[in-house]
C-alpha cells in the first residue's frame, strides 16, 4: 500500500512541476528532450497490461517469499491464536504415554484411492510413462480426457487389460498416503504412528489395482501373494509380532477375500495353511467397512450416478458434469466404470433378510431429524409430533429403487407390478447413431426399458435380477467374481469358489481365536440408503434412467432429499452394512464365526470442522475424511502398541445398531 | 518478434500527432489522459519490464505445453540424422519377452534418504527426502541438514532422535535429482518388453550404514531375500537376474554370503539358496577391489565427484557458505558413513602395486586422449622425462610432494609414522566443527608428511592414524587383505570379510553367471600428489597438491592426480579383474566353477547437446543410459545367456594388467 501512496504523491507534484517544463520540452524536442517526451508518450493499451501484470507478478511475487520464509509452524501459531490450544495429535500423546511401536502395521486401501500409473500405453499417452493416471493432479484429465477414459477402461469381456495398455498401482506408502495433493488418505495415521517409531519396514500399504475383480489382483499381479509375503517377512522380522490389519472402504472386502484366500489350498489360494490367520493376524481394524454393501453402488451401476464414491466427489462434480463432451460425459463414466468389476464387490449382499423387503425395514422409525441443531428440532417439534402419531410416512427404505416418489410411500398391496424378467429386450432404432459412446442400454431398447419402470419398486433381492436385466455382460464378468446370497449351509462344498470370499454371510471367518475383529466407521451423516427414479424423457443416446431429484419428502418424510432417501451413516456406508455383522453377524460364537473371534463395534460420532484453519477436521467421521479423526487414530495405535479390544473398553456405539441388528431374522 | 514491431509503429504514428497532444492537454476534460502519461515514472518502468517477461514467459510456457511430446525427438532427429531405436524397442521387434524378475541395487548416494524422525528444525519435513530430489533443503537449512545426515559417531548407526531411512520402491533411484537419471532409462526398456513393478525390485538401502548395520536396523538383506523369493515363486521359479551399480556391487557380494550363512548372523537360506534363486549377477562399474578415490575422500574429504554428487558439489559445497569451514563439515558427516569405508582399495601391495611397480605400469590413457595433443607435446617428451617416468608408480597412493611421487624407492627417506605421538592441537576448543584431525595436533600431521609415501598396504594404516574412531568402526565391519586360507573358520564366522571378493568363495551355483560391465576410455583418479598445511587451526591438515601438474601428459599427473584408465570413478583394475582373472574358470575365489564374462564400454561422450548425456558413455553413472548396456542387460532379463552376447568384449588391457598381479589362485 504504502508503495502505492507514494507513487500517487509524485505523480501530483509531477503535474505541477511539470507543467510549465512542458513548453521547454516541446521547444527542445529536437534534443535531448524528444526521447523523455516519446517515452511519456508510449503509455498506450499494451503497455498498460504489461504494467498491470508486471505489478501483479511482483506483488504475488513478494507474497510467495514471505509464505517461504515464514516459520512452518506459523498456520498452527494462528489457529492456536483463534481456537485456543490445539490438542496434541494422538501419536504425540501416545508417545508421551510411553506408547513404542510393538506390531507391524498393514493398510488396505479402499476403491478409488489408491494411485494407478501407465507401464504400457496407445499412441496418445506418449510421455505417461510411470505417470499417475488416477490419484496426483489429474493433469491429464483435462488434456488428453479421452485418451485418458481409453485408458482407465479396462476389457469388457475378461475385466483384465485391454490390448497394448497395462495401468498398474503404485506400490509403497505413496500408493494412498494423498489422494490428490493435500487431501490426505492415510498421511495422518503414517505421521502419527510414526511418532511412536513406526517407519516403512513395519508399515506396509497393500495397494492393488482397485478397478479388477479381488481374485484377478492375484491373477495378474500377484497381489494376494505379494500381501502374504510382506506380512510373513514383517512378522518374522519384528521378531514374531502379530500384524494388526487396517482396511479401509473396499479394503474390508478386499481382505476378506484374502483371509480365505490366503488358507485354501494352493492352485486357487494361497496354500498357508488353515493357521496362517492365527498365526499372523493379531487384529483387523475395519474402517467404514462396507461388509454388506452399499446402496451407493446399485445407482453407480444402474445410471452412473454415485459420483460422490468419497474422494472422487471433489473431482467429479467440476470435471464430469461439465459440457466436456458434449453431454456424454455420464456415458462415458457408465462405460469405463461398468468395465471395473470392483464396483461389483459393493452391490448389497444378503437381499431382502438384510436390507428389508417392500414393507419392512431394519432401520424402521429411523428419525432423519435427529442429528440436526435444537433449535430447528424445537420448531418442528410440533409437526413431528403430528406426524408421529399418524405414523404415516414411515420410511420404506427396503425398497432400494421405486419408480416415481408416490409408489415409494404406498403399501405394496396397493402397487401393480408388471414382472420385467421376461419382457423383450427391442433393438433401440437410434442405436446406430450413438455408435461412439456404447453402453448396454442401446441393446435395451424402448421395451425393455419401459418394463422395468413398470416392475416399479425393488428390493434389495430384485435389484439384483434388474442389474442382470439392464447389464447382462458385466454382472456376467461380476457373478463370476462375487456372489450377493446367504448360505444355508456353511459346510456346503460350493463355497470353496472364490466367488463367495468376499461376502460375510457366505464364508466362515478363519480358526483364529486369538484374533480380534473390530468394525470402526463414522456415524451422524444422512447416508444414501434407497433412490427414486424416473425416466429420463429422450433417451436416445442418453441413459434412459435418472434419479428423480425433484422428489423432495419436505417435513413429511425429511429423510427423502433430492430423490435419495437418507439414513444415518458415514455419508457413504450407511451403519447397518459397516456394522451388523461385528453387533450380530459375528458376535459370539455363530456359524459365520465358528472359532469365537471376538469383534467391537466403535462409532465414532461426526462433528464438522469448527473453523476453515482445521481443514478436514480432527473429529470427522465422514467415509475418507474420517482417516484423520483423532479418536480413531488413537484407539489404531493403541492397538498396534499391543492393546486389546478390552484396553480400548470394547464397544462404542451411538447409534441403533444393536436394535436394527436384532429385527434382522438370520439364523446364526 | 512480429509483435514488437508492431507496438513500435503506432509509436512513429503518435510524433507527427504531436500537435494534437498539445491541444487536448490545453482542455481540462482530457486531463486524465495527460496525467495517465505524467505516471511513467521508475516503478512503472519495472512493472512494465516485469509484466512484458511475464507474457513472454507464459507465451512460451504455453507453446512448451501445447508442444507436441514428440517434438524435440523430432528436431534432434532432424539434425543429427535418424536415431537408433532405444533398446526396448529394439528387442521388442525381435520378440524378446520378459522374463526373469530383475533386482537393482543402487549404489552409494544414488537412493534417496528420507526423514521420519528429526528434530526441532527440521519441522514440515516429515517423509520428505533429505537427499536425492531437489536438496531444497541444503540450501534452506545447511546445518539442521548436516545435523540430520550424520549418523552417531561411536555406532555408526542413528542419533537419538533421528530416524532418516532409505526411500522404497522404485522412485528410490530412479531419478537422482529431477532430470538427472539413474535408473530411469533401464526401467523405461524393460518395461517395453514387458516387464513391470511385480518383475522388478529395487533393493533400496540406506547406503551410509555398514552392510551389516542395514540389515540390523532396517532389515534390509531380510527384505530383499524375502523379495527375491517372491519374485521367483510368483514366474514360476524363474530366476532372478541381479544388476548391481557401484557400491551396490559390494553390498551383493556380502549379500550372497548372507544369505547362506545360518541364522543368527545370516540369513539362513541354506548353502543352495544362490544356485536356486539367482541366474546372473550383471555388476554395473562394480569397485570389487575398492576405489582410490575414497581415500583420499576419508583422508581429506576431497572425493567431491563421487558420481552424481559431484553436479551439486562444486556449485554448493565449496562455497562460503559456512565460513570456509564446508569441507570440514562434509568431513564431518562422511566419516560417521561406515559405508564409505567399503571402498577403500583392498588386497594391497599384491594388487594396487608398491613402491616401484604397479599392474598398470606403461598404461598412459591421457597421452592417446587426443591425437592432436600428443603429437604437440612430442617434442618436449624426448627432452629428459625419460629416466623420471621410469620411478614414478601407480602404486605410490599417497605422495607428499610431487618429488616423493616421483623418486626412485632407494632415495625416499621415510620416517615411520605409527609411533608418532599425537599433541594436542592448542586451538582444539575454538573449532566449532570437529573432527579427528583436532585431537591430532601438529605434531601427528608432520609424522604423516614424513612418511613421504603410501602404498596401498600402508593407506589402511595410515587412516587408522589419522581416524582412530572411524576406523575401528570400520574395521568391525570390512577387511581389506587377502585370505591365505579361505578355509579358515574366521572368514565363514565373520560378516567383515563378506563384502571382500579376496577373502571370501563365490557361492556354490555353477550355473549362475557373474558379469562384469564397466566403462573404459575416461581418465579416472588412481593416485594422490598432497601436501600439508602448516596453520591448520581448524582446517583439515592435508590437501591435493594441485599444483601438482606434470606439463607432459605422458605421466598423467593433474593437478596433484594420477588417472589411469577406467570409468572416471573406479579404475578398470577395480572393476574387471575378479572377473578376468581372480574368479576366471575355477579358483580358489570361486570353487564351484561360477561363469564370469568382462564386458567393457567404451566411452563416448555425446555428439551434441540434444543428446542429453548420451547413448554411448562410459562414465560411472551415465553408462546406465548406455544403450549397448542397457541391450546386454535386457537380453539376459530376457533369457539369453553369455553365449547371446558374444562373451568377453574387451577394450582396456585389464588381461594384460590381470597377468601382472601376482595372486595365488
């Protein structure tokens, strides 16, 4: 500023001064008088942008020297200054506990946030060489957007790569410690496990490439065998100390599938022997584990519309939605993603036993409103009461998808449906024009699509048979891959498929008495449960099914909310998958868990960040975000320093999962 | 350029419309206009300046983006005619498919470092590399960084309260400084053909710890065995071929012994665990028999051009950055790297030559460096260089004064050194650098000028003089002679003398095969012309005579060094003679009979600027781009074996020199 004022104070006296010195100019204009009067003179239109952006270089200039030569621990010196004393992070408070590192730590990271990188590519991703292609910037989204969708794509027909293109996860702690610069995933917990004296010979981030089917990571690189190797030689090094497994997200699965794995025999698994769990595993520490599914994927896969799959949020909403492709850019999404068997891992598992039929629900009577601040609670105290006693609007959320907002409230002895299995599929007559962006539908046609509106509402069971009905080739790949039923009998010979590894309700928990299971997710966020849909009007070349988003409940049923019904959760997992099967499923001894493994449930209650200096917040319980809440950092490295489920003072619940969990009729 | 020209014409156009000017600078309504012309003042000048670079900068920025990627491929091809294909694609034509899982053992300085534990000062710094990268931070904070680098002077392990580990992966080395390659360009071929991160490892260490020290702080031989295992298990019991650089090469060798020798100290693989799991070890520039040059870099901190190190040194470290004191501080931290002492020369006299004879006498590669000069320097070498050149030997190490290099062995009149008592220096406590040479006073370093001369026997001696403390360290560690009787159940007892090819058998694997690739055509560091400086307060006594400078070139004295042929850091001697001669067919060195093949490049330095640093070096660590190597390299990845490369290719006269060497086989 001050430089500014100064100038200006110049210039006036300038004006003054120069005034009378303008004639002598003008006389001696042929001498030494003409360059100075010519330079004045030069001030045209480019030469006052070059200034204006001269004088906004120098100022950012001079801003960037002093952000480098403040102290580091300045932005902290701030908050402290606003908010009062921070509290020590947890690995500072452990350490001065006397907390040391005891077992080896592993991290399981979930779908999406883990780094993939380009080892072979097309023409068009020259010089991508070991480049990030998913996670980092995301540079080359913009540049090269659809050379970059060719690549993330992988083969239709076999889910493995695609001809002359090999994209392959980035190993090491880097794989998932940022998703994109400063956003963390696991930096938070590495930095504070690292102040007890964890470094990278006893931590061990398991990334695979999150887009294939659980069983192709070991088919085409090894993964299952790389994890099992690390863990042995982490075990072994540390001098016989049990690994503490930390999963995240898809992870969970993810590491279901290799505790079966990793004890089947060798040509299908791992061949470590049917103790290879008790003699490794000390604890697995789930984090906002989606055991039973998500509703999220069902939409993601029906009309690509769960773009808020965590991190993928931030990035989706500015760069997919946009006009970059001239409107396909849902398709485009629906056909890589569609080609990633992964996203089959999430679809809800047990059906109606679990998720609710048309009339029933386990999360029955679930108050949307609770969570909200008391004094919007007080003012529709009355209504709520109202409407309580009519009982009128009680969430259905069993019902998964229903065609238009009134069918999702009738009773189901009121809903005519017409069956959809059997309906013709018609060859849509505009399927010659959308050539370019191909997805299943065009083979739908107008009859099929109009017979699955008319099948109106389904459930967690027939969704399935619907994404069977719309997607027949992928859910092919998938059924191959992943299975969505429960087992009546354990013992049964089928489940020694892979396919059933990943699924709770189909396999036995391994031999493992001494192993702890905990189940850590985040509660307090209205978390997408149920859709309503419609059809999208012209749906040439256009998915021909939408989310309804105009379908508002209003205070009748506040739950409903842009055609999505809500329910409590972690903004992505709603707590009856990240919770029923360490409250119920598993507690005890039940034929899921024939050894008696014992399990906790720890919520963990969101609360915003209070201010912008906290950033993400040290209390979050949001799906990613909830990676730096302090309290969960600390029960993981108590847990690492050698605490029991005990020492953390077992289960902490906040929520009504124990009472949803008992209206689920499953024999255990 | 179009459109500066263009702002200059509407300036002509605007002096003929002077008058005008004149006018509406007459009517108050316009007086903005003449007051926007009275602001030109100094500031405004600058902005302006600033703001037309800025364009400019962005212009270009924008055009180098908008760049095609193929584009400066395109101009170099354009002048330099057309390129070869990279080997990659090359051996992809011909349909070479990976196969062997690949191990890459950087060596010294070439992986990065990271910091997981420091203090106070270093702050924000958590998991950011130390060294390898940008080294923002040498600048940033010298000394907190100096601080954190050191390990502990009595274990040669960490500091309390400081936890710097090696970077994992293969971002570990692949690039050394952004843009400076290591092993970048040997990755980028393999892959063509195949290969990808579950068929390459890169077995990072922390290069400052001794061998042993890594695997008892990181348990780094562990990892790297248990990788290797899991390579081989996961394609299908295909071996895995080794490529070792520099150090890397050493730290192989005690690697193999390791990982047979039972269990508590080994790693208990069994006495088959080589012949099952390795198919070759292809050592990249390997100082098998050590580097002279990391004497002199113990003795006075002088080795500024170890590699890659070099680039930064000489802009960084010899400034004045800390009162002169630069080379003290380097001295300082490099003597707590047990590592360094791996590479003094070992064997001795019997292999680096003593006093009047050394393997490579008659060797001059700086008189055939280029014709034009030798044949200007004839005339003067007939004048009398004769009867000197004669006594001069390889094998002098370490001279005090060109005089004693060149002295006949009857004239030199040496004075013992061991006995020597050490004075405190009177100037101990004003020193805020220490380092041994303090406690050694005046007296010690004119015992050592008196000595005149060292040999390669007596340079191990010698810094046991000058640095008691590391040495011991040291000596706990490495070993430096030749074993008379490699049955002797000290050599299998001790981890020391797993890391010295003379005192120690190859593995018993007879099918495995050992290469030896290396440079040749660089003049590299072979002896040492140094002279004492009398006031050395705080200073480091010794220094290169660098006056030193034999006007003939015939000697090879430069500025106080001796070069001899080889890859700029090691000497071909270090590098081929195992191969050529010690480990050749079967000897006591190698009793089970493992292939070994010399394999040399000859340098040649890069045609023009676009090359960048060349396709054909030889030098130790840009020879990792050399496509001839890298094409060796992929075709045993690839399955090929000696006979696919043609065997021995030889340029130096390392058989010749091999034959001099008086070792019982």
């Amino acid at each position: 500023m001050s430089i500014l004022r100064r100038r200006k104070g110049t210039e006036n006296k300038k004006i003054s001064d120069t005034e009378p010195d303008y004639e002598e100019f003008k006389e001696k204009s042929n001498k030494l008088g003409s360059r100075k009067l010519r330079l004045r003179r030069r001030w045209s239109c480019v030469d006052g942008c070059c200034w204006f952006i001269g004088c906004i270089c120098s100022i950012w200039w001079f801003l960037l020297f002093l952000y480098n030569a403040m102290p580091a621990s300045f932005p902290q010196y701030v908050t402290e200054a606003i908010t009062g004393p921070l509290p020590d992070p947890p690995g500072v408070k452990l350490a001065k506990e006397g907390l040391r590192a005891k077992h080896p730590v592993v991290f399981v990271p979930g779908i999406v946030t883990g780094g993939l990188e380009l080892w072979e590519g097309h023409q068009c991703a020259d010089g991508l060489f070991r480049k990030r292609l998913w996670g980092g910037t995301f540079g080359e989204l913009y540049k090269r957007p659809l050379c970059w969708v060719e690549h993330m794509s992988l083969d239709n027909e076999t889910g493995l790569d695609p001809f002359g293109i090999r994209i392959r996860p980035v190993s090491g702690l880097v794989a998932a410690d940022y998703f994109a610069p400063g956003y963390f995933v696991w930096a938070v917990l590495i930095a504070n496990l690292a102040r007890i004296g964890y470094e990278e010979k006893n931590m061990y981030m398991a990334a695979y490439d999150w887009r294939i089917s659980f069983q192709n990571t070991e088919v085409r690189d090894q993964t299952l065998s790389r994890i099992k190797s690390n863990i042995e030689l982490m075990v072994a090094s540390s001098g016989g100390k049990k690994a503490v497994i930390i999963p995240h997200s898809m992870g969970v699965l993810y590491f279901l599938h290799f505790m079966k794995w990793v004890e089947a025999p060798a040509p299908l698994g791992g061949g470590g022997g049917s103790d290879w769990c008790a003699k490794h595993l000390k604890a697995v520490m789930n984090i906002g584990g989606p055991f039973l599914g998500v509703p999220k994927a069902v939409s993601g896969l029906f009309s690509a519309e769960a773009k808020d799959i965590a991190a993928a949020r931030s990035m989706a909403p500015r760069f997919l939605d946009s006009e970059m492709f001239n409107f396909q850019t849902l398709q485009h999404v629906m056909r890589m993603t569609r080609t990633w068997d992964s996203t089959m891992s999430m679809i809800p598992k047990g059906g109606d036993t679990i998720w609710g039929g048309l009339d029933w629900s386990p999360e029955e009577g679930y108050e949307c409103n609770e969570k909200k601040p008391k004094n919007n609670s007080t003012q529709t105290a009355e209504s709520d009461r109202t409407r309580k006693s009519v009982n009128a609007t009680r969430v259905k959320y069993g019902r998964i998808i229903s065609f238009g907002k009134h069918v999702a409230d009738l009773h189901s002895s009121e809903i005519d449906r017409i069956d959809f299995r059997d309906a013709l599929k018609g060859k849509s007559h505009a399927n010659s024009t959308c050539r370019d962006v191909w997805t299943e539908y065009h083979d739908m046609g107008i009859g099929g699509i109009k017979a699955v509106a008319d099948y109106k509402v389904y459930t967690a069971g027939s969704v399935l048979d619907l994404l069977h009905f719309v997607a027949p080739k992928l859910m092919k790949r998938g059924s191959a891959h992943f299975s969505y039923g429960i087992a009546y009998d354990l013992d049964d010979k089928k489940y020694e498929h892979y396919k059933y590894w990943s699924n709770p309700l189909e396999t036995k928990l391994p031999n493992a008495p001494e192993m702890e299971i905990f189940s850590m997710y985040g509660v307090g966020i209205p978390t997408e449960r149920a859709y309503v849909y419609k059809l999208s009007p012209a749906g040439d070349c256009y998915i021909p099914f939408q989310i309804d988003s105009s379908a508002e409940g209003g205070n009748e049923s506040p739950c409903l909310k842009g055609g999505v019904f809500h329910v409590d959760g972690d903004e992505t997992v709603p707590i009856l998958s990240a919770g029923y099967m360490c409250a119920k499923g598993w507690k005890g001894k039940t034929r899921f868990n024939p050894s008696g493994i014992r399990t906790f449930v720890r919520e963990y209650n969101h609360a915003p960040p209070a201010n912008l200096l906290e950033g993400r917040g040290t209390q979050s319980g949001a799906h990613v975000d909830i990676m730096g809440n302090f309290a969960l950092i600390e029960d993981i490295i108590r847990v690492a320093a050698g605490a029991s489920g005990e020492d953390l003072e077992g289960d902490q619940v906040h929520s009504g999962i124990f009472k949803w969990s008992e209206r689920i009729k499953l024999k255990l | 350029m179009s459109l500066l020209r263009r702002r200059k014409a509407p300036e002509n156009e605007i002096e003929p419309q002077k008058p005008d000017v004149e006018e509406e600078d007459k009517k108050s309504s316009k007086k903005n206009v003449k007051e926007n012309k009275q602001k030109w003042s100094c500031i405004d000048n600058c902005c302006w300046l600033v703001g037309c670079i800025c364009c400019v900068w962005w212009i270009l920025l924008f055009l180098y983006n908008a760049m095609p990627a193929s584009f400066p491929q395109y101009v170099t091809e354009k002048i330099t005619g057309p390129l070869p294909d990279p080997p990659g694609v090359k051996l992809m034509k011909e349909g070479l498919k990976a196969k062997h899982p690949v191990v890459f053992i950087p060596g010294i300085v070439t992986c990065g470092l990271e910091l997981w534990e420091g203090h106070q000062c270093a702050e924000g710094l958590f998991r950011k590399r130390l060294w390898g990268g940008t080294f923002g931070e040498v600048y940033k904070r010298p000394l907190c960084w100096l601080d954190h680098m050191t390990l502990d002077n009595e274990t040669g392990m960490d500091p309390p309260g400081i936890r710097v580990r090696p970077v994992s992966g293969l971002v570990a080395a692949d690039y050394f400084a952004p843009g400076y390659f290591v092993w970048a360009v040997l990755i980028a071929n393999l892959a063509r053909i195949g290969y990808e991160e579950k068929t390459m490892y890169m077995a990072a260490y922390d290069w400052r710890l001794s061998f042993q020290n890594t695997e008892v702080r990181d348990q780094t031989l562990t990892r790297i065995k248990s990788n290797i295992e899991l390579m081989v298990a996961t394609s299908g019991g295909k071996k895995a071929v080794i490529v070792p650089h520099s150090m890397g090469v050493v730290y192989f060798l005690h690697f193999m012994k390791w990982v047979e020798a039972p269990a508590p100290m080994g790693g208990g693989g069994g006495p088959d665990w080589c012949a099952k799991h390795i198919k070759a070890v292809m050592n990249i520039g390997g100082p098998f028999l050590g580097v002279p040059k990391s004497v002199a870099g113990v003795f006075s901190a002088e080795a500024r051009d170890i590699a890659v190190a070099r680039a930064l040194a000489p802009g960084v470290l010899d400034t004045d950055l800390f009162h002169f004191q630069t080379l003290e501080h380097i001295m300082k931290m490099s003597r707590t790297w047990d590592a360094t002492l791996s590479m003094i020369p070992r064997g001795g006299e019997t292999i680096w030559g003593s006093l009047d004879w050394s393997p490579e006498e008659g060797d001059s590669p700086c008189k055939s460096k280029s014709r034009d000069d030798a044949a200007q320097i004839s005339g003067q070498h007939d004048n009398g260089t004769d009867s000197k050149a004669k006594y001069y030997s390889y094998g002098r190490f370490i001279s005090f004064g060109k005089d004693a290099a060149e002295a006949h062995p009857s004239d030199l009149k040496r004075i013992d050194f061991r006995g020597a008592v050490k004075g405190s220096n009177v100037a101990n406590n004003t020193c805020d650098v220490w380092n041994e040479y303090l406690d050694f006073g005046v007296s010690g370093a004119k015992a050592v000028e008196e000595y005149k001369v060292y040999t390669a026997g007596e340079i191990v001696d010698l810094l046991n003089f000058v640095a008691p403390k590391m040495m011991a360290r040291g000596s706990a560690h490495f070993s430096y002679g030749i074993a008379d009787d490699l049955d002797d159940p000290k050599y299998s007892s001790h981890y020391k003398y797993w890391s010295n090819p003379l005192e120690t058998k190859l593995p018993n694997a007879p099918d495995m095969e050992i290469y030896s690739l290396y440079g040749v055509g660089v003049e590299t560091e072979r002896a040492y012309v140094y002279k004492r400086i009398p006031t050395a307060g705080c200073n480091i006594p010794f220094q290169i005579d660098t006056s030193a400078d034999e006007g003939d070139e015939g000697s090879c004295l430069k500025a106080g060094v001796y070069s001899v042929d080889g890859d700029e850091t090691v000497p071909a001697l270090s590098a081929g003679f195992m191969c050529a001669k010690g480990w050749r067919g079967k000897t006591r060195f190698n009793p089970s009979g493992v292939k070994t093949y010399v394999r040399e490049y000859y340098h040649a330095p890069p045609a023009n600027l676009l090359e960048g640093r060349g396709t054909q070096s030889g030098t130790h660590v840009d020879m990792m781009g050399n496509f001839a190597l890298i094409e060796d390299i992929m075709r045993v990845a690839a399955g090929g074996t000696s006979e696919d490369l043609g065997g021995d290719r030889v340029y130096s006269d390392i058989f010749k020199w091999s034959e001099k060497i008086n070792l019982r086989l």
